[in-house]
C-alpha cells in the first residue's frame, strides 16, 4: 500500500507540474479533435469539424486557434470561421510518409521521438502554401498571423486526429506528431506526456460526431480513400452540414447497389 500511496504522490506531482507549466504557456493544448473524415476537405469554412473546433477555441476567450495535420496534399491555408481565425499547419516527414497507422509505425524510431522528442532539421512544415524549413521559422509564421488577428493570451492548439485507415480507437491519427513536437518545445517532455495522453481522451468528451465517426469509421475510411468523400465547396448551394449528410446518404446507397 505504502508504494501505492507514493505513486501517486509522485503522479499528483508530475500531472501539478505539467498543469502549472502549461497554464502559463504561449499554448493552450485541446488535444484531439476528431476520429475519422465526415467529408474531404474538412478544414473548410462550413464544415463540421472546422465549426467544431472554432466552438473549442471561443470556450477558451480566444479569436485565433491552430490545428495542426500530417501533410497530405493540401496548402493549409488559414481562414476565418465566425469569430475564429484559424491557423493551419502541416507537418513533412523527411524521413518518410509518417506513421499514417499502426501496420506503418517504426516502433523503433517512434520510441526514440518519444524519448528525446523529434531530432532538428527531420521535419518541415507548410502553412498557407508555404514550406517552412525549420520550426522556428514555422512557429513565427503562426504567431505573426495570430497577432494580426488580435490573439490575446495563449494560443488554442489541437490536432486533427482522423485516422485514414485502421481502427481510430488505436490510431493517434493526423497531426499527432506536430501536437507532441509542439508541445515538447514549449513546455518539455514531461509535459507534453501529460497533455498528449489527456489529449488523446478529449474528442470522447468534446465530439458530437463521435458515436457516428466510431460506428461508421470503417465505412467513411473507405468512402475517403476511394474519393467519395470529396467535396466541391464551390458548387454547394446548400448549407454544408445539409450537403454532407445527402453525401454520405448517397454514398451508403452506392455499397448497397
């Protein structure tokens, strides 16, 4: 029992550090935001997830939030959603395509991340079509773009999370690497464990989509590696929400053809 007692007063104290050190910080962690694409883009004014997050960032005081991806093709443009400018970056493997799931993952170098955060000069970052080559030049980006739009305090950060194939549950999913390379800059490593394991539980909580991205995540994975999740935001005529849901009622009738 004595050994008991002393874990956890010496988790009381790394977790009362690690909430110490973060509440006075230039970065204010929420963690994952979602667990598989409703539809393709989705950080897009309009979509469900983009409005979601601006809601996570508003609770928090801010008009400014970042939300950080794996690279996939996009320029990551920022863009204003209601009251919230948001900030997009995504982060370049050099070393590879990233751990895009479990069957992908270097345990390996994976570990070695983990202990000793990410080595200078792996990865590169874009943000509005922009390559930037190193973090420093990357975070400046950031937050010359968040004063501009009058961001107050620290700055609301998540990581997209959706899992492009395997079971989301066990999928860190997008962004997950760039979050924790964050997070162990500003604050350290010990830290950035803290908030990366609180973070990976947030959408549980903070989602109203989660029931039907869990109970339909294998569908929507392979509706968004086949292309029947794109979207044209330019020829919607409709509001966004209503358009993706006769999307995904078009393409579920489409399997059972």
């Amino acid at each position: 029992m004595k050994w008991w007692l002393i874990a956890l007063a010496i988790l009381a104290l790394i977790i009362g550090y690690s909430y110490v050190t973060v509440s006075n910080g230039p970065i204010e962690p929420l963690g994952r935001l979602s667990f598989v694409k409703l539809s393709n883009p989705d950080f897009y004014p309009g979509h469900p997830h983009s409005e979601l997050f601006a809601q996570q960032v508003n609770k928090t005081g801010s008009k400014v939030g970042l939300i950080v991806h794996m690279y996939g093709g996009s320029n990551y443009r920022s863009y204003q959603e209601g009251d919230i400018y948001i900030i997009e970056v995504a982060y370049i493997d050099t070393k590879g395509a990233g751990s895009v799931s479990l069957n992908h993952i270097d345990f390996l170098d994976s570990l070695k991340v983990a202990l000793f955060g990410v080595p200078d000069g792996r990865y590169k970052y874009m943000s509005d079509g922009h390559v930037y080559d190193t973090y420093d030049e990357m975070m400046a980006h950031v937050n010359e773009l968040a004063e501009e739009h009058g961001q107050e305090g620290p700055i609301p950060m998540a990581y997209h999370g959706n899992a492009r194939i395997g079971n989301p549950v066990l999928e860190p999913g997008d962004g997950f690497p760039l979050y924790f390379q964050i997070l162990t800059k500003t604050y350290g490593i010990i830290p950035a464990y803290v908030y990366m394991i609180s973070g990976m539980l947030a959408p549980y909580f903070n989602n109203p989509y989660r029931n039907f991205e869990l109970g339909h995540a294998s569908q929507l994975q392979y509706y968004y590696n086949h292309g029947l999740l794109n979207e044209n935001y330019t020829e919607v005529t409709s509001s966004t929400k209503s358009y993706y849901h006769n999307l995904y009622q078009s393409n579920l009738a489409k399997e059972y053809e």
